[in-house]
C-alpha cells in the first residue's frame, strides 16, 4: 500500500478558517464609546486601537493588489489570521517603526517595474524581471505558521515559488556557502531611511542572510502574494523571503538583489544588537530573548481586541521534522 507521507507545508484536512472574516472596526470603535458625533474616532484613541486591533482605523486608500493564479495548498486545521490583521500589523522600519506605520506610509512605493540582480558565486549572475516572473512560475499557496520575534505570531496564506528554483538557474557554484539579501535603498520613496529615528536605528539597505542549505530548503520561498492576490507593499511588494521555521525579521521585504557568498553575510538586527540577535534566529521555546520569554506567543486570529490567544511555541516553530537535520551538532544557544 502506498502511503502518502505528508510534505512540510501539507496540514491535516479539516476546516479552513474562511478569508472573508470582516473585522468590523467601527462598531468595535463605538463599543469603546469613541466614535465622534462625526463618526470618526480622535486621532490618538484611533493610534491605540489600531495597535491593538492590528488595523488602521484611519483607513488609509491601499495600492490596488493583482489577482494571481496559483495552486492553493491543502486545506489547513490551523486558522488563518485575517486579512485585515496580516496587512496592517506589520514590521517595515523603511516606513516608520510602529506597527501601523507601514501601511500608512508604504502606499505610493513604486512597485512595477521591479528587478531582481542575482549575483556573486554563480556561472551566470543576471537580473530577474519580477513580473515576468510572477508569470512565468507557477505559483504555489503556501500556508505557513509565522512567528515574530516579538512573541506574536500569525498563520498566513502566502502566494510564491520555492527560492531553490531560482537560485538554481543562475548555478551556483561551490564555493555558495551561504545567500545575502538586500531590500531597495530609495530614501526618497524610504521615509526611515531619512531619519535615524524613524527608521529604528536599522543602517541601510536593510540586508539578510541564509546559510546555502537553509536557502535551498523547501520550505523557503519567495513570496510574491497572499491572500490570492499580490503583496501589499507594507508587506514587502513585489518579492520577500519567507522562512516560516525562523523569526520573522528573516523575512526580507522588497528585495533588490541576491548575491551567493563564501562569507557569512552581514544582517541588519544582528548589526544593531547582536547580543539579542542572531545570524540563525530559529524559532526556540528554550533560548529566551535578552528581555523576554520566547516560551509562548500571542497567536493573532479573528475576533476583536482582546481575543488573541496565547499558545505554546514550538521548536522551529512547528517545523522541526523538516528541518531540524540541518542543525544537528549544533549548540543552539550558542547558534541563536
Ligand atoms: N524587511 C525590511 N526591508 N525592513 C524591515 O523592517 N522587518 C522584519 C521583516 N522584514 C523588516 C523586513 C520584521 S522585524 C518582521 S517581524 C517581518 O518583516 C514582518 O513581516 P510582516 O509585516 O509581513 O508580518
């Protein structure tokens, strides 16, 4: 008898949390009793409900998304967070460092026309049109658990390809050890990249790395959407890395360049406190922040305010069948 052994991204079969959960931000608003006699909430309540909620009450106009074909993933007995939570709680220090900064100040970043420079220890460095791209692969879902750093985490319905069949067409050579990313330098379109403050104290470009076999792993991809359609830019239009096994600042946003290194490459919160962050940053119950547990995390799903639960973390964030070999002999404290 054959028997299908699950894949990475492959989740039970039972009931997926519907996309169309309404976060209904104006009754919620009223609830609290701030909603003005012009039905607007004062500026300052509306900043605090925004953090609390993961959404903008200030509703800005959002860049209009693409539609895109993809194969979806199998159906998942994890919930998903809601749309309106993974697209206005986010972390993008370009445009300002609180969580709602993002998708207020992200919205005219020039997305179209967009490239790609792949480049260092391959045969054939080149450029990608990221458009061309998005067409020419076929795209697949990938619905990953994501967990922030921050003691947050999310379930998120990616759109992407594999980084692996990419990176393969360029052919490395043997001397790839490890994948440097870089994010777009424009201070003109970067607000954060103007100012030391409001970019976090992040020097830019805000740049990644991935050790080769991390890189090549299955379970990274490119991401290009969520949500079936194309990636708002607060989320880091038109292409980021996602490695749903490590904390989320690994997930480059609005990438440039990739370039294959022999050298482990510099990352930009490893930079700024290296005592806090480390080249690897998997995902680890048992390694605490400097400053807080890494126990447990704060799952942000449906519902209103107060209704994120808070749950258990997992060794590589639930991945660790996939990847665990990869780190085998290592001390992860020291690793971290
Ligand atoms: N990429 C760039 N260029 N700049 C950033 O500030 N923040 C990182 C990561 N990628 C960041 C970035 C952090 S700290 C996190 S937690 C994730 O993006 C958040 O991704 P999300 O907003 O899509 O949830």
């Amino acid at each position: 008898m054959l028997i299908k052994k699950r894949v990475s991204h492959e989740i039970a079969e039972n009931s997926v949390t519907p996309e169309n959960i309404y976060l209904n931000r104006r009754s919620i608003l009223k609830s609290f009793g701030i909603v003005t006699a012009s039905g607007l909430a004062m500026p300052s309540q509306a900043g605090f409900l925004d953090n609390l909620l993961g959404g903008s009450a200030s509703e800005v106009p959002q860049a209009p998304r693409k539609p895109l074909e993809y194969r979806p993933d199998k159906p998942t007995d994890l919930s998903l967070t809601p749309e309106p939570k993974v697209i206005n709680h986010n972390n993008f220090y370009e445009f300002g460092t609180s969580k709602t900064d993002p998708a207020e100040n992200s919205q005219h970043l020039k997305t179209e026309p967009w490239t790609l420079t792949i480049e260092g220890e391959v045969e054939n460095p080149g450029v990608v049109d990221v458009w061309e791209l998005m067409q020419q692969s076929n795209l697949e879902e990938r619905i990953y658990r994501m967990r922030c750093v921050e003691a947050w985490s999310m379930v998120i319905p990616w759109l992407g390809l594999e980084l692996n069949t990419l990176l393969k067409k360029f052919k490395p050579t043997s001397r790839a050890k490890y994948v440097a990313f870089e994010t777009l330098y424009d201070p003109k379109q970067m607000p954060g990249q103007r100012s030391r403050h409001f970019g976090g104290g992040i020097a830019y470009p805000y740049v990644e790395g991935l050790r080769i076999d991390e890189a090549m792993h299955p379970l990274t991809i490119l991401a290009v959407g969520l949500y079936g359609k194309t990636l708002p830019t607060q989320n880091g239009a038109p292409v980021r890395l996602v490695v749903p096994w490590k904390y989320g600042f690994k997930g480059i946003k609005s990438i440039v360049k990739i370039r294959l290194t022999e050298k482990q490459p510099p990352t930009s919160w490893n930079l700024l406190a290296p005592h806090e962050y480390g080249f690897y940053a998997n995902v680890n119950p048992e390694v605490d922040h400097p400053r807080w547990s890494q126990a447990s995390e704060r799952f942000i799903g449906e519902g209103g305010p107060f209704s994120s639960t808070r749950q258990k973390t997992l060794m590589f964030n639930g991945y660790a069948e996939q990847v665990a070999s990869l780190y085998s002999g290592m001390d992860l404290k020291k690793y971290y």
